[in-house]
C-alpha cells in the first residue's frame, strides 16, 4: 500500500472513531468519560488503538465539541453543543431547518435526525462538528412545546386495535388510539385526534379521539375537517354566543348626542349577493359650497364589543372570519355579525366614519374622523350597482354615478402615483343543497366592486395618515399599520427572465414607481392571453406578503406610504384594534405599548395565512370533487408549476389544476432543471416547461388527498 492511501485509511479510520466517540458521549450527556474507559466501550485494547483514542479527544477538546472537567476527564460540552429553537419545514425544498431563539444561523436538521419532533415544534437540538464547506447540521434530543398535538384523518378500527390514518404530510406516523380513547369513533369516520404520549420514534404516538367529524365525503364534515387541519375552528362557543344575545341594541338618546347624526343624509350598502353582514356604507351629498360631501361609514363594532369581554377573546384568537366554498366561518358571533353590526337598510346603526369633501375633479379639500349614526336607505348587490353604472337607470342613480365618477378619479391618481393593478380572476363555485359543485364560473371586479374598493382605500390610507403623519416636534404614536415591502430582487430578477419567454419586458431596477408602472404594463400586455393566469400568478410570487405590523414601512403595492386596516371590524380584528386606538387617540391618550401591539400584529398576521391556506384547501377539494366526475375528459392546459415529482398544469377552461407525475412520464428519464423552470428527458431531451401550452386528460380524483392526476394526451 502507497504512503498517499495509508494516510487515507487513516484518517477514515480516525474520523470513524472520532463519530464512535461522540455517539458514546451523546448517549451519556452528563457523564464524566476518561480514555480508558471509552477504549473498552469501543473495543480498541492495543496501546496503537489507545493512542487513537487519546488523539480523537485532543481533536475533539479542540473542537469544542468535549469538555475537559478534571485532567483526564471528558463530558460533552453542553453549552456549545445544544441550541433551542423552532423547526420550519420548507415547502418547495422539503428540507427542515431549526431557527435559534438567539437569532443564530439556520441548522439543517435531517429527517432522521428529527426524532419525535415535527414542523414549528420548538426543540433543543444538539449541533453535530462543523464540517468544512457545508451548512451547520443537528438532531432533535428534546421537543420542548408542540406547535400542534391536534390532527385530522380517518379512523381505522380493527379487533386488536384502533388507529387514526393521518396525512403523510402532516404527521409520518399513524396515531394509536386505545379503545377507552375513541370517544365513540367508528371505522371509517373522520375524526380529530390528540397526540397524548410520543418519546419514540420507532414506536408510533399515543393518542386520543377529541372530536367525530362525521362520515368521510360528507360536505360538513370535509369543511370542517379543512379547518381542523389548519388549526381554524369550526364552532362557536356557547358562552360567547350567549355573551352576545344579551348585549343591548337599543340606541339612546344620549349616545346619538355624542355622535354626528347622518340618518337624514342618502346612504347605502354595495355587496355580494350573497353577503349577510355589511360593515360597511357610503354616504353622498351636495353642499352648498359646491363640494361633494362623501361618507365612508364603519360598523361600529367595538361599541358593543368592550375590552377583555368573552366575545373580545374569542375575537382575539380567532383575529379573521374565514371564506371557504360553501360557508363563512366568522370571527364575531352572528348575533353581531349579522345583526347588531350589519349595517342594514331602514334601521339605525351606530358607525365610525371618515367624511371627506371633495370637489369635482375628486381632490379632498377636508376631512374628519367621527362617530356617527345613520340609517341606511338601500341594500345594493355589486350586480344590482353594475347596472345602473351601465345603464344609467335605477334607485338613487344620480349618487351611485357620482360615486363611480370620483371613485374612477381616486383610481388614476393611485395608479400615477405607483400603485400595482393585480386584478385575477377569482374562482367561484355553482354548489347544490348537499354542498356537491354543480358548476364552475369565474368572478371578475366590475366597475361597482372598484368603486367601493377605490373609497375603502382611501378611508383606510386617511386614518392611518391621520394617526402617523409625523407632526411638528412630536413622535409618532403606535399605530397598526398594513405593511407591503418592495419586492425581492432576486425574486423579481427571475421572473423578469422567465417572462422573457414569451416575449415580455420587465424594469425590475430604479424607482418603486417606475417598477411598479413596467409591472402594470406588464399585467396589460397579457391581459385576454392564455399565459395571463400564469403570468399574474408568477408577478404575485414575487411580491412580499403584506402583513400587519407597528413598524411602518409603507405598501408598496398600494404606493402609499401610510396605509392601515380600518373598514372591516366585522370580519379583520386588527380593525377593531384600530378603531380602539382611534378611540384611544381622540380622546388624548398617550401613545401604547409598541411591543404588545407588535405581538398583535403578529398573530393576526399568522391567522390570516392559515385562513387563506384552508379557502385554497376548500377550493382546491371542490375542483378534485367536481372533476371526479370528468374521468377520462380531455382539456387543454399550461403548465403552471414544475417540481421534481411531476408537472402542474392549470386547464383553461376552468382554471381546475392537476398534476401529471413524473413516474407517469414512461418515455424517458426526467431530470428537474430548477432553474429554467422545467423537466427534460435525459435521453430525448423533451422538455415539459412553465408556461407550455399542454393537453391533458382526467386520470385520477383523490379526494382525501385533494389530489387530481393528469396524464398526458
């Protein structure tokens, strides 16, 4: 053997030890270890294997992966070894990352090294020796708080034994459930079960039924089990329902003197058809000065909701009503939600406004900030507004025009200034009785759905302004802000690459407005083109979320550089914390605590997302439920996504997404190319990209998985 692979099997040899060694350590964390004793634990008795020993304890001393306590004496150094923090689980990459509670680095945590741990856990985690070139690595050794014990999946109930059939995706494991902890749970049912006991991994974890969803395919149950499985609830608490039958609507004489009177001024509501609570109305009249005179009125929710109430609370955690297909989860008791604060016609409500005059060419000449009451004079649906925009013709025609004219006039001036026209075509379904999708169609904003946008914006940019506008030697006050940054330029970079496959152009460097304007273009130029949905769905991954925050930095969606969330109390709690600091504010009190605030910030923030995941979850469980009847149907598609498992593509003509697995791709061997967004065989050198037109045809309609298969035609 040469000297070049006698050091080779050395140094594997002495690396093998050294590994040896810190699994020996592990094991006995807190036990003092001299060299002797780990030579007879390793089997190496000759004085040759004893000095490898000696030599792999000097390594690791230096390492400061071991600590030498008393001279000869080792222990492994705890405080460089273990680090706390929480787990994330990225998506795309399907890789698990731990992120330090003291702000350190990402340590990548292997899938066999997460033990009983699962995604958002927060854990302690012992560091492996840092190896050269490579991501600092760890293992799970204690789980120290669940980020979530409750799971969805269907019940298995055999002789001997009962288990709860969870999605691989949210726990790799079964759940074992003793038959004195089915809380009558029968085989076959959706049910929601709590893990109770789980230390290890190769055994599976131990838990209890907590609630029976009910009968699998079952429309109710299947929605429900969507928000269990987002950790969203799915009842309302009896007490709080309770709580707000007892609230008082009556409005007194003495609480109308506090507030501006606006009964006698033309008001209305402009909604879906099929809304139950409106938060929202506007008001419009001519002056005698010329100017317009236009109400943007509020429910006034926290009127009637008081601070650290039961139905406050429930508001609290729940922080957003939620939307899925068939129902509205909402975030106050319907009792306020569709009654006491919806503000409908004929009957008087309490409401917090914003009063603007304008002139003709819709520039404010004043504004205030008040309560007030009104009473509504018209319920219109956005269709039944849509109608008299284009015609001309109906109830209060003259005030629905004017409103439509200013609020056109809102729209350019936003638009110069920089704002970013993301208008996608929203997917909507036609459902019978029994929650079955009958039917597919597709709801795109109108004129009249503008018109209320256009004002709701202008409200909320104007509180927000009014609050934070620095003033003359004073700081500006706490304040919850709807916060969207500029968007990430790599991001950006690589969509403006890909789009140059169809031949589009995009700025992606200089001012915000000049970005944003080549993006608009951007967004014209597809307009009515197959690649269109993509393309806007693409710009839209290359945005930053917006989300709510005490640290303002603008929207840069918007172009606005105060902007907050003030028009819907009924449905948004950061609004009701907004309309609370309003309150707080008039009436001279001092600024509040930033950071308690921020953590409501942060929370609503957090309960938004997971509301917005389970209305694609229910949207996307409709498409597999309505194309399961389809088998077999061929449709023309794009491909909308691409990853290593197979090719997305979205059907045109109902915007229904599938996917078509690799493995199905029988006449070559596919590579994934991440960066050119696409597959290419690596024999025949067919490429399958983002953005190719396809045809397709049903093969499969999983709906457990809320999964649909393609196979190519």
């Amino acid at each position: 053997m040469g000297r070049k692979e006698k050091t080779k099997t050395q140094n594997k040899r002495q690396s093998t030890i050294i590994a040896s060694i810190m699994a020996i350590f592990k094991e006995n964390p807190s036990k003092l270890l001299n060299y002797k004793q780990l030579s007879r634990t390793l089997g190496m008795n000759s004085t040759e294997e004893k000095q490898m020993v000696l030599a792999a304890l000097e390594e690791l001393l230096a390492q400061g992966q071991l600590k030498q306590v008393t001279y000869g004496k080792f222990r492994l150094n705890l405080r460089q070894s273990y680090v706390t923090g929480r787990l994330d689980r990225q998506t795309v990459a399907k890789k698990t990352y731990l992120i330090p509670d003291d702000g350190g680095e990402p340590v990548f945590i292997a899938e066999r090294s997460m033990g009983c741990a699962l995604n958002g856990d927060h854990v302690r985690v012992m560091l492996y020796p840092r190896r050269k070139n490579r991501d600092e690595e760890g293992e799970v050794v204690e789980v120290l708080e669940r980020a979530k014990t409750e799971f969805v999946g269907i019940l298995e109930v055999k002789p001997n034994f009962a288990f709860l059939n969870v999605d691989r995706k949210q726990l790799m494991y079964d759940m074992f459930i003793p038959f004195d902890k089915l809380n009558g749970g029968k085989d076959g049912q959706k049910c929601i079960g709590r893990i109770v006991e789980w230390t290890d991994k190769t055994k599976n974890p131990i838990g209890e039924i907590v609630d029976v969803l009910g009968n699998v395919g079952d429309n109710t149950t299947e929605m429900h089990a969507i928000l269990a499985e987002f950790g969203l609830p799915y009842k309302y608490p009896k007490e709080v329902e309770a709580a707000a039958e007892k609230i008082n609507v009556g409005i007194t004489s003495a609480e109308i003197k506090n507030r501006v009177d606006m009964r006698d001024v033309c008001t209305f509501t402009i909604d879906p058809r099929d809304a139950k609570d409106f938060d929202d109305a506007l008001s419009v009249r001519k002056l005698s000065n010329g100017l317009w005179e236009i109400g943007v009125h509020i429910a006034d929710v926290t009127h009637y909701v008081k601070e650290n109430s039961i139905i406050e609370k429930e508001a609290l955690s729940r922080a957003t009503s939620v939307y899925l297909v068939d129902r509205t989860v909402p975030m106050l008791p319907e009792r306020l939600s569709n009654d006491i604060c919806s503000l409908r016609p004929n009957e008087d409500r309490l409401t917090y406004s914003v009063i603007f005059k304008m002139d003709d060419y819709a520039e404010i000449k004043d504004y205030q900030i008040v309560r007030t009451v009104i009473r509504s004079n018209r319920r219109f649906t956005y269709e039944e507004a849509q109608t008299i925009i284009e015609t001309g013709e109906g109830d209060y025609k003259e005030e629905m025009l004017k409103l439509n004219e200013l609020a056109k006039l809102l729209r350019v001036k936003r638009f110069t200034k920089g704002a970013i026209a993301f208008e996608r075509t929203e997917v909507r379904f036609e459902i019978d009785k029994n929650g079955k999708p009958i039917d597919i169609y597709f709801r795109e904003a109108k004129e009249s759905n503008k018109l209320i946008e256009e004002f709701m914006l202008l409200a909320n940019q104007t509180v927000a302004t009014f609050i934070s506008k620095p003033q003359k030697r004073s700081k500006p006050k706490t304040f919850v802000y709807r916060i969207h940054d500029v968007p990430n330029p790599d991001k950006l970079a690589n969509f403006s690459e890909f789009i140059r496959r169809f031949g589009y152009r995009l700025k992606t460097t200089g001012r915000n407005a000049e970005v944003s304007s080549s993006i608009n273009r951007l967004l014209d130029e597809v307009e009515g083109k197959k690649e269109q949905n993509l393309i806007e769905t693409l710009a839209i991954r290359s945005m930053a979320k917006a989300v709510y925050s005490t640290v303002n930095i603008g929207h840069y969606g918007l172009a606005f550089d105060y902007y907050t969330h003030f028009t819907s109390p009924i449905r948004r709690y950061p609004d009701m914390m907004v309309h609370r600091l309003l309150t707080h504010y008039l009436g001279g009190g001092r600024s509040v605590d930033a950071n308690e605030w921020e953590a409501l910030c942060q929370h609503s923030s957090e309960r938004e997302q997971l509301a917005a995941n389970a209305e694609r979850a229910s949207i996307k469980y409709k498409q597999v439920e309505y194309m399961s009847e389809r088998l077999g149907q061929v449709y023309d598609g794009v491909i909308s996504g691409v990853t290593e498992w197979g090719i997305y593509v979205e059907l045109n003509a109902n915007k229904c997404e599938g996917m078509v697995p690799i493995r199905d791709l029988g006449d070559d061997y596919y590579i994934f190319d991440e960066k050119n967004y696409c597959i290419i065989g690596r024999h025949y050198h067919k490429k399958y990209q983002l953005g190719d037109a396809i045809t397709v045809k049903i093969a499969r309609a999983d709906l457990i998985k809320k999964q649909l298969d393609l196979a190519l035609v």
